[in-house]
C-alpha cells in the first residue's frame, strides 16, 4: 500500500481556497499511484479556527467544501481533518472518503485545552477508535493530542492487540523550540508500543502567534525514524515505506530563524499585506527584526526609519545605517527634534515646575510610534515591533511608543536570545553591525541612558523570565538555580506581574517557546498576588 | 436553622485580605447567632484568577490562608469557596469547616468553559453530591453552573429523592444586561424541582473586565422569591427566612449605570488609583464615560482633557466645557495644532505629492493619544477609553489614539444604548449638554466630516453588531429582522473581521453584553473568512 502526504499551508477559513489544495492534492496523489493520501487536522478550515466555530452559518460553508472534496475523491482513499457536525454536538474530525463517498468518522477523543490550546470550549471528544483495510493492510486513524495521552482513556491503548499495521496521525502541532524532537519521542513510543509502522501528517505555516513547523514523520515498527519532511514549507510527497531517509533537523538558534520568517511571512501574505517597515535604533532588536524581515519578505519590501533625538549617539545613527546598507534596504531619516519641541511646549503648562521623569521618556517613544504608523497607513505597509521578551516581562517599553506595531518578531526571545539569533544571522558575513551587538543596551530616551540604570543586567532578568514565564518555577527555585539573590527575584516577579496591563495591548507575539505574552497565557491585570515572605 | 450570608467583593490572589473579609464575616455571623455562612465561588482567591492556578506557589499559599479560617471557624459551620489540590488535580471547591474542623468538601460538578469562562483550563471536575445535616435539616451544595445543568450528569437531579432541606449555592456569576433575571429564573426552576428552599451567595465587584452584580436571592420552595440581597455592592447579613421581602432590580440602562460604575471603581480601588483623566471631544460618547466616572470616583478625581484641533468646531469646544461645568469636574485645555502642524512637516518629505487621507486623520488622533497619556504618566492619573462597541466593531476608531486607555467603559455599548444612557444621565437635569445628544455624531478630523459619510446610520450599524457579534445571527437572518439590504450587512461583517487586528490591542472593555469584544471571544487575525453567496 503506497500513501501520499499533503503537509499544507492552509488559511484560516479559506473555505474554498483551502478545498482547492486538498483537491489538488488528491489528484497528484492519485496520479503518482497512491492508495491513501492524508492531510493534517482540520486541513479544510486551518487551524485554530477559534470562535468562528460557534457561527452555524461557517459550519454550514465547511459542509460544502466537504461535499466538493468527497467527490473528488474517486478510487483513492482521503483523509481530511475538518471540523464535524452531529446533531448539536460538533467535533474535530478526520472524515475518510473512499469511491467518493464518506466511509466512516474518526472524531478526536482527546482535547487539548491548556496553553494556546481550547479545543473543550468547541468540541465533544470522540469515543471510539476507527480501523479500517485498503490493499490488505490494517490502518487506524489518530488525531494529534490523541497520542499524548496516559491512563485509562489512552487512545493509543484502545488500539493495543487490534493487528493495526499503520497508525495514521493527523496533526496540527505549533512550534517551539524543541518541540519536534519532542513530538517525535512521542510517536516513536507509539509505534513501539503498538509494533507498527506510525505516520504523522503536520500542518505548515503560521495562523496569527502560531507556527506550524511541519516536519511529519514516518517511524517504523520499531520505533526508528525512516522519514522526515520538510520544516517550515509545504510538501507533498509518496510514501514509499521501502526508502528510509532523513532530513536533519536544524539547530536550535537556526530553527527559531526559520520559525519566525515563516511567521512573518506567512502574516503578511494571508492578510495581502507585501511590504514592512520598522524603527531602526541602532540597537541589537530592531537588527535583528529587520535581518529576518529581509530574509522573509526580501529587501525590496523592508522599510528602515531612523528617527534620531537629542539623545541619540552618534553611534547608533551610523549603526542603523550601516545594518540597512548590510542588508540593502531602503531607510527613512525622520529627526524627531521638532515634534518632541512641540509636545514639551504643548504640555509646558500642566508640566510647570515638575522635574522631568518617564513622561519624557516615553514622549519620544510615542512619537516614534506616531510617525511609523502614519508611514504604515499612508504607504500600507505593515509595522513590525521590535520589542524583546525581557523588555516585555519587565514593561521596560512604552505603551503606544516602541510597543506599537501588527506583529512582534522577537517578544518571545528574551535577550540572551536576540544576541544568540543576531551572532547567528552574521555567522558569514557581518549583516549586524558589530557595534550593535557589542555595545551596553539603551533606550537613548535621556542623556547617557544605559538599561542597565533600571533593569538587572540581562543575565539575571532571562532567567528570571524563563524561570518564571517559561518553566513555572516558584521564586526560590529561580534564586537556587541562577545563584540571583531571593529579594532581587521576587522584585523582578512583582515587575512582571505589575506589567500585565501594557502586555494585554501588546501586538500578537510569534510563538517560540512553551509559554508565551500573548498566546496561551492569560493572567488578571487587576490582582494582588505578593509571593509570601 | 439561621443562616449568615456574605456577599463580598474579593480581589484576585489579594490572599490575606480575601481571608480577613471572610473572618471577619465569620465573626459578625457568629455574633449575630447564625449556625451557617455561605460565601460566594472561590471567595478566596477571588474569581477568576486565571493562570495563576497554574501557580504550585500560589496555590501552597492559598492552602496557608485556608487553614486560618478552619481555625476561625469555630461552633459556625461555613461554606468557604476556594480552589482545592487533591494529589495532582485541582477543584473548584466549596470546603465546609465546622468545629473548627474540614467537614466535607464539595467540587464543583459542572465546568463552565464558554465564553469568558475557561474552567476546564484549570479544574477537573467533581463526581458526586454533598449533604449535611445541620439543625435537624438537610442541607446541599452546589457551585454556580451546577444548577444550570441539563441531561444526564446534572447535578440538580442527583439530588433529587434525597430529602434535601435547603441548597446552598455558591455563585461567581459575571453581569450582562438581563443576566440576573436569567439567573433568578434557573434558581426558582430548580427550587420547585427539589422542593425545597435555595440560596444562591453571589460575588459582588469587578475584576478586569468582568463585574460580578451580586443580588444574591433566597427562592423558597414553591419557586417564589423570598429575600434579594443588593445589586452593586457588598451586603452581608442574616437570613431569616420568616421575613420575605425583596429589593427592587433597576430598569436596565440604570442597570448598566451601575455596573459600569463599579466596574470603573473597582479597577481603579483594587489597582491603587483614585484619580482618572480622559479626553473631552464634545460628542456624546465622552460625555457619558466623563458622567459614569464622575459618579464612581468623585468629580475631584475625574480631569477632562479638551484639545481641540483646526477642524474641531466652536460648538464641540462649547460643549464639552459646559459638560465639565455641569459635572464639576477639573479642565485642561491643550490645542494640537502646533504639534499637527510639527507632524506633518516632520513628514512633509516622505508624504511629499501624495494626498491627504486617513493617514492625517489618524496623526492628529494619535497626538491626542499621546498627550493624554503623558498626562496619565505625569500625574499618575488613569486614563480612560471613550470608544463604543460599534466603532470598535467597524474599526471606525484609531489604533493608539482614540483607542488608547486602560479601561473602556462603554466598549460594549452600541452607540444606541450609548445615547440610553446619556438620556437616563440627563433625567433630572442636563449633565450632558443637549447638543452634544442631539448633534450628528462626527470625529471632527478634516473639515466637515461626519460619521454617517463613512458608515451608515447607527441604527443600522447598531442592528448588525447586535445580530452578529451578540446574537451569532447569519447575515440573512439579520438582514430580515432588520429591514436591511443584504449586501450592506455582508459589508459591516467584512469590516468586523477585517478590524480584528485593531481590537487585538485594544483597552480591557467592561462586559455588559453577553458577547463582549475583549472578553470571551476570540477571533483570528489572520484569516479569510467571506460569506457565501
């Protein structure tokens, strides 16, 4: 039995386009002689489709499209991950077609409804397996969070002694870093627990925060890798079980690269949007954000904006410049001296007598954010922030100001990150101005501003963060494990906390690792919590 | 047997104060000789406190505070709502401590996970019924949604045949317009079905954007309504079930008044702030958000900020002073025209040849946004949103300018209910200048403008933001129940979806609708959602 995999790209309720790929694809893979073809979980509508599950008349359109698909089928065998409706119940389906017409339902017993994920506030878990022959094999049909899972409901258990020769998974798994390797684990556990050959068919390409890295796989009866597709690009492909290969997975720094250019692009070219622009500073984020921006959109689409203050080194202008000329993309000079003079006039009367403070700081900020989104209304090209993920934590950002923008590159990586994507970036040539990287972080929103004025170097605060966003850890295992003082951690938690507020208006966030501002992580502005003494 | 009611305002995660309250309350009720007390759903942590739960550390520190009122307890018997850890698995839990002693536990059986309710996130749920005796009499306990349930699981006809006395319910049920009637109506169905008296101990206050109404009722056993305690604030007392009596619930815009107020007063108390600012146009929509915060913070706590522009008129300016007059709240007056005229000169090369649209409408909003906020940074003053539900739907409203804010007060009122609310301010006397209710509503951002040269009607705008966003109507269905051309009700739902992004970034917005922007809907950015044909 030959099988086809489709890991598609599809948009989030592009109905029509989306049944277009799946129809496409049912064809080449009946020309190539396939048997079977497989798609990733609700290939039809992408995923997440969020809310728009609740409107009956979407659920009605997916029908549809679903009609157009079963009769497309022909001789092979589809399977097509979509959202099903059964009486008032709906569930997240694999809907396997055979002669064009619908052979039987897998519905998706297992729910996840932690972190990005809320798959209970949709759906109904199915309740039983599905197996089925074509050519003499025995396939049963899994969906994604269905093989993670333990104790006495485990799918993947129900199938145990049924004589299954090849487990299809479809998927729809976002990425973060490490994710794959951990997927993998768990489909190698799978197939050696059940003695049989396991295929999983992931999704590709970004919805929103979200990004599907692809990378399904082929494991064999003992739990062995035997093929690999594609990261980060669609690809269709026969199966052939006789011809083991392997791509290698990149490094971690690398991956993260290729995640969030596929973000990135994948944003723009969902929504019609073809050019960005950005603030250039000088600094190490804004390189960063405009390196990858280059690699994702190419530099003909990639707008610079330097907008030098009073308190703007010489350095950081030459900085912008050099980085714009590395990458060949076009800049704007907007000196914002004018505006800042007129904003302080403006205010001189209720500001009288008042020593100067962050309002000053974040006037300059605001400005900044002013002239980039009347570039972006005027020339329709979408705004990128360039702000980092300690930045974020800690609100050592201005609302409105340097926090403006459609989509944030970096507000997963917290700094430590950003220098490890930038010395990556310059690994053949110099793309990042060496001063950039090298030199002390500043806003450069007063004289001789350093961040280390107000935040703990960046050592410190990235493990707080990680500790504490990321992995969950009370303050004192964060203080044990980074050898920081205990009353420095809980200060920077208090910080973290005290910030909700800005991060609520933040820009949607590209997801790299487990736990993200913005995505799957949902904490009151309005709370009191003091980690007890 | 004599019950002690505490329908009390925690605030999230505020640990020790929470505790203290529910004390202190322990205490009165002793004092007043009642054998029972009741609080409301997770009093102790308040609801809802989000990830959080997600916290071992918190969570350690919830278990602290929870031994402190077992000590306090004593000869009373109370019903305490908290979360509760049982080896791996967490509950909503209501823990019955008596003799200073854990009695029993009861875990909340049924799991809200729609809209802004995400329980299944965080809590397992619980499997079976509590009945005590106390007095001789038979009391059961339920939590909230329990009593809302339906089929085979729910949790009412458990307790059926089981000669229950009493059903004490403990409620964390957030307001929308009509919701308490709904509420009251569920209650007296299922006090008829058992048979016996019910009480349901709601929490009162806000919480982000939630406002919890209170009007905990006592429903006797033929379905008739006994005792209402308040709407809007905190009551506690003795339950005598031999003296019925019933405080009135208000009409709903005077409702909604109420639940704003609180909702603008507990964000503010709970968060540290007393004091406020927003900007003052002249129109009606600033009006009443300056009306609402002059009745929940005092009118020396609320700055009205006007800052008129080249196309602002004499009677907008006019207005928006009396307004202020009529309030008697403070005034700043800051004109924009110099820090216009700086911006657009700032842009003068980039914009040079290219006509004037959007762009320039948004800067001069955005300078607005600017201002307010250096304000709000000055004087530590909050500022407040001023949008409506049906700009905010349309995106008729400019990201990081008028859509700046920590809290929107009326971005779940379409702009018809805005002016409800501003005829009800008015009903006495005129707060909100006449003119600025009866005068065409116009953003006054070039010459001349008004709204109704960019949208339709309110009248119709309202009727398709009501139909889709709160009643999940299909565009047909709206199209006939509102005598609206059907291609203009595909086009507001194409700018509803296409204005997702603005939203994204948008204030908190206080929920008064049963489908709110902000809370309890999510929608993707990213996506291609078009209605068939």
């Amino acid at each position: 039995m030959w099988f086809y995999a489709a890991q598609l790209n599809p948009t989030i309720a592009d109905l029509s386009k989306n049944r277009e790929k799946i129809v496409t694809a049912i064809e080449r893979a009946k020309k190539e002689g396939a048997d079977l073809i497989i798609f990733p979980e609700l290939a039809l509508t992408g995923y997440p489709p969020q809310d728009l599950l609740f409107m009956p008349h979407f659920l009605d359109a997916v029908e549809k499209e679903a009609k157009k698909i079963e009769a497309a089928t022909g001789v092979i065998t589809a399977l097509v991950g979509m959202p099903r409706r059964h009486g008032k119940k709906l569930y997240n389906s694999c809907v396997i077609y055979q002669n064009g017409k619908e052979l039987k339902c897998y519905d998706k017993r297992l729910l996840p409804n932690d972190d990005v994920f809320s798959e209970k506030r949709y759906f109904e878990p199915g309740n039983c397996e599905v197996i089925f022959e074509i050519q003499g094999k025995r396939v049963a049909v899994l969906i994604c969070e269905d093989i993670w899972g333990e104790g006495p409901n485990d799918p993947v258990a129900s199938l145990h002694g049924k004589g299954v020769d090849l487990l299809l998974v479809l998927n729809a798994s976002p990425y973060y870093l490490g994710k794959s390797d951990l997927r993998e684990e768990v489909v190698k556990r799978v197939a050696k627990q059940l003695g049989c050959q396991v295929f999983t068919c992931n999704q590709v390409g970004a919805n929103d925060q979200l990004i599907f890295d692809g990378y399904s796989v082929l494991i064999d009866k003992n739990g062995e890798i035997a093929l690999r597709l594609k990261g980060f690009a669609e690809e269709e492909r026969l199966i052939d079980d006789s011809k083991p290969e392997s791509l290698k997975i990149r490094e971690g720094v690398e991956e993260n690269f290729e995640a969030l250019k596929l973000g990135l692009f994948d944003y723009c070219q969902k929504l019609g949007f073809k050019k960005v622009l950005l603030g250039l500073s000088g600094g190490i984020d804004s390189a960063v954000v405009a390196a990858i921006a280059t690699a994702a959109l190419g530099k003909e689409n990639v707008l610079g904006v330097l907008m030098p203050s009073r308190y703007s080194s010489e350095d950081s202008i030459e900085d912008a410049a050099l980085l714009a000329k590395n990458l060949g993309i076009e800049t704007l000079n907007l000196p914002i001296e004018e505006m800042h003079k007129s904003a302080l006039q403006t205010l001189e009367v209720p500001f009288e007598g008042l020593n100067q403070d962050i309002t000053e700081e974040n006037i300059q900020s605001r400005i900044r954010g002013l002239l980039l989104m009347a570039l972006s209304n005027k020339f329709g090209r979408l705004l990128l922030n360039t702000g980092n993920k300690s930045e974020m934590a800690l609100g050592y950002c201005t609302l409105y100001g340097d926090m403006c923008g459609a989509l944030s590159l970096i507000g997963d990586l917290p700094k430590g990150a950003v220098y490890d994507l930038a010395n990556w970036i310059n690994r053949d040539q110099e793309l990042i101005p060496k001063r950039s990287i090298s030199k002390e972080p500043t806003a450069e929103l007063r004289p001789d501003q350093k961040d280390v004025d107000t935040l703990p170097p960046y050592s410190i605060v990235d493990q707080v963060v990680i500790g504490y966003i990321e992995d969950h850890l009370s303050p004192e295992e964060i203080a044990k494990r980074g050898n920081i003082e205990l009353s420095l951690v809980k200060e920077l938690i208090r910080l973290i906390h005290l910030n909700e507020y800005k991060r609520r208006q933040a820009p949607p966030i590209l997801k790299v690792s487990h736990k993200t501002f913005s995505a799957g992580r949902h904490y009151p502005i309005v709370e009191r919590w003091t980690i007890p003494k």
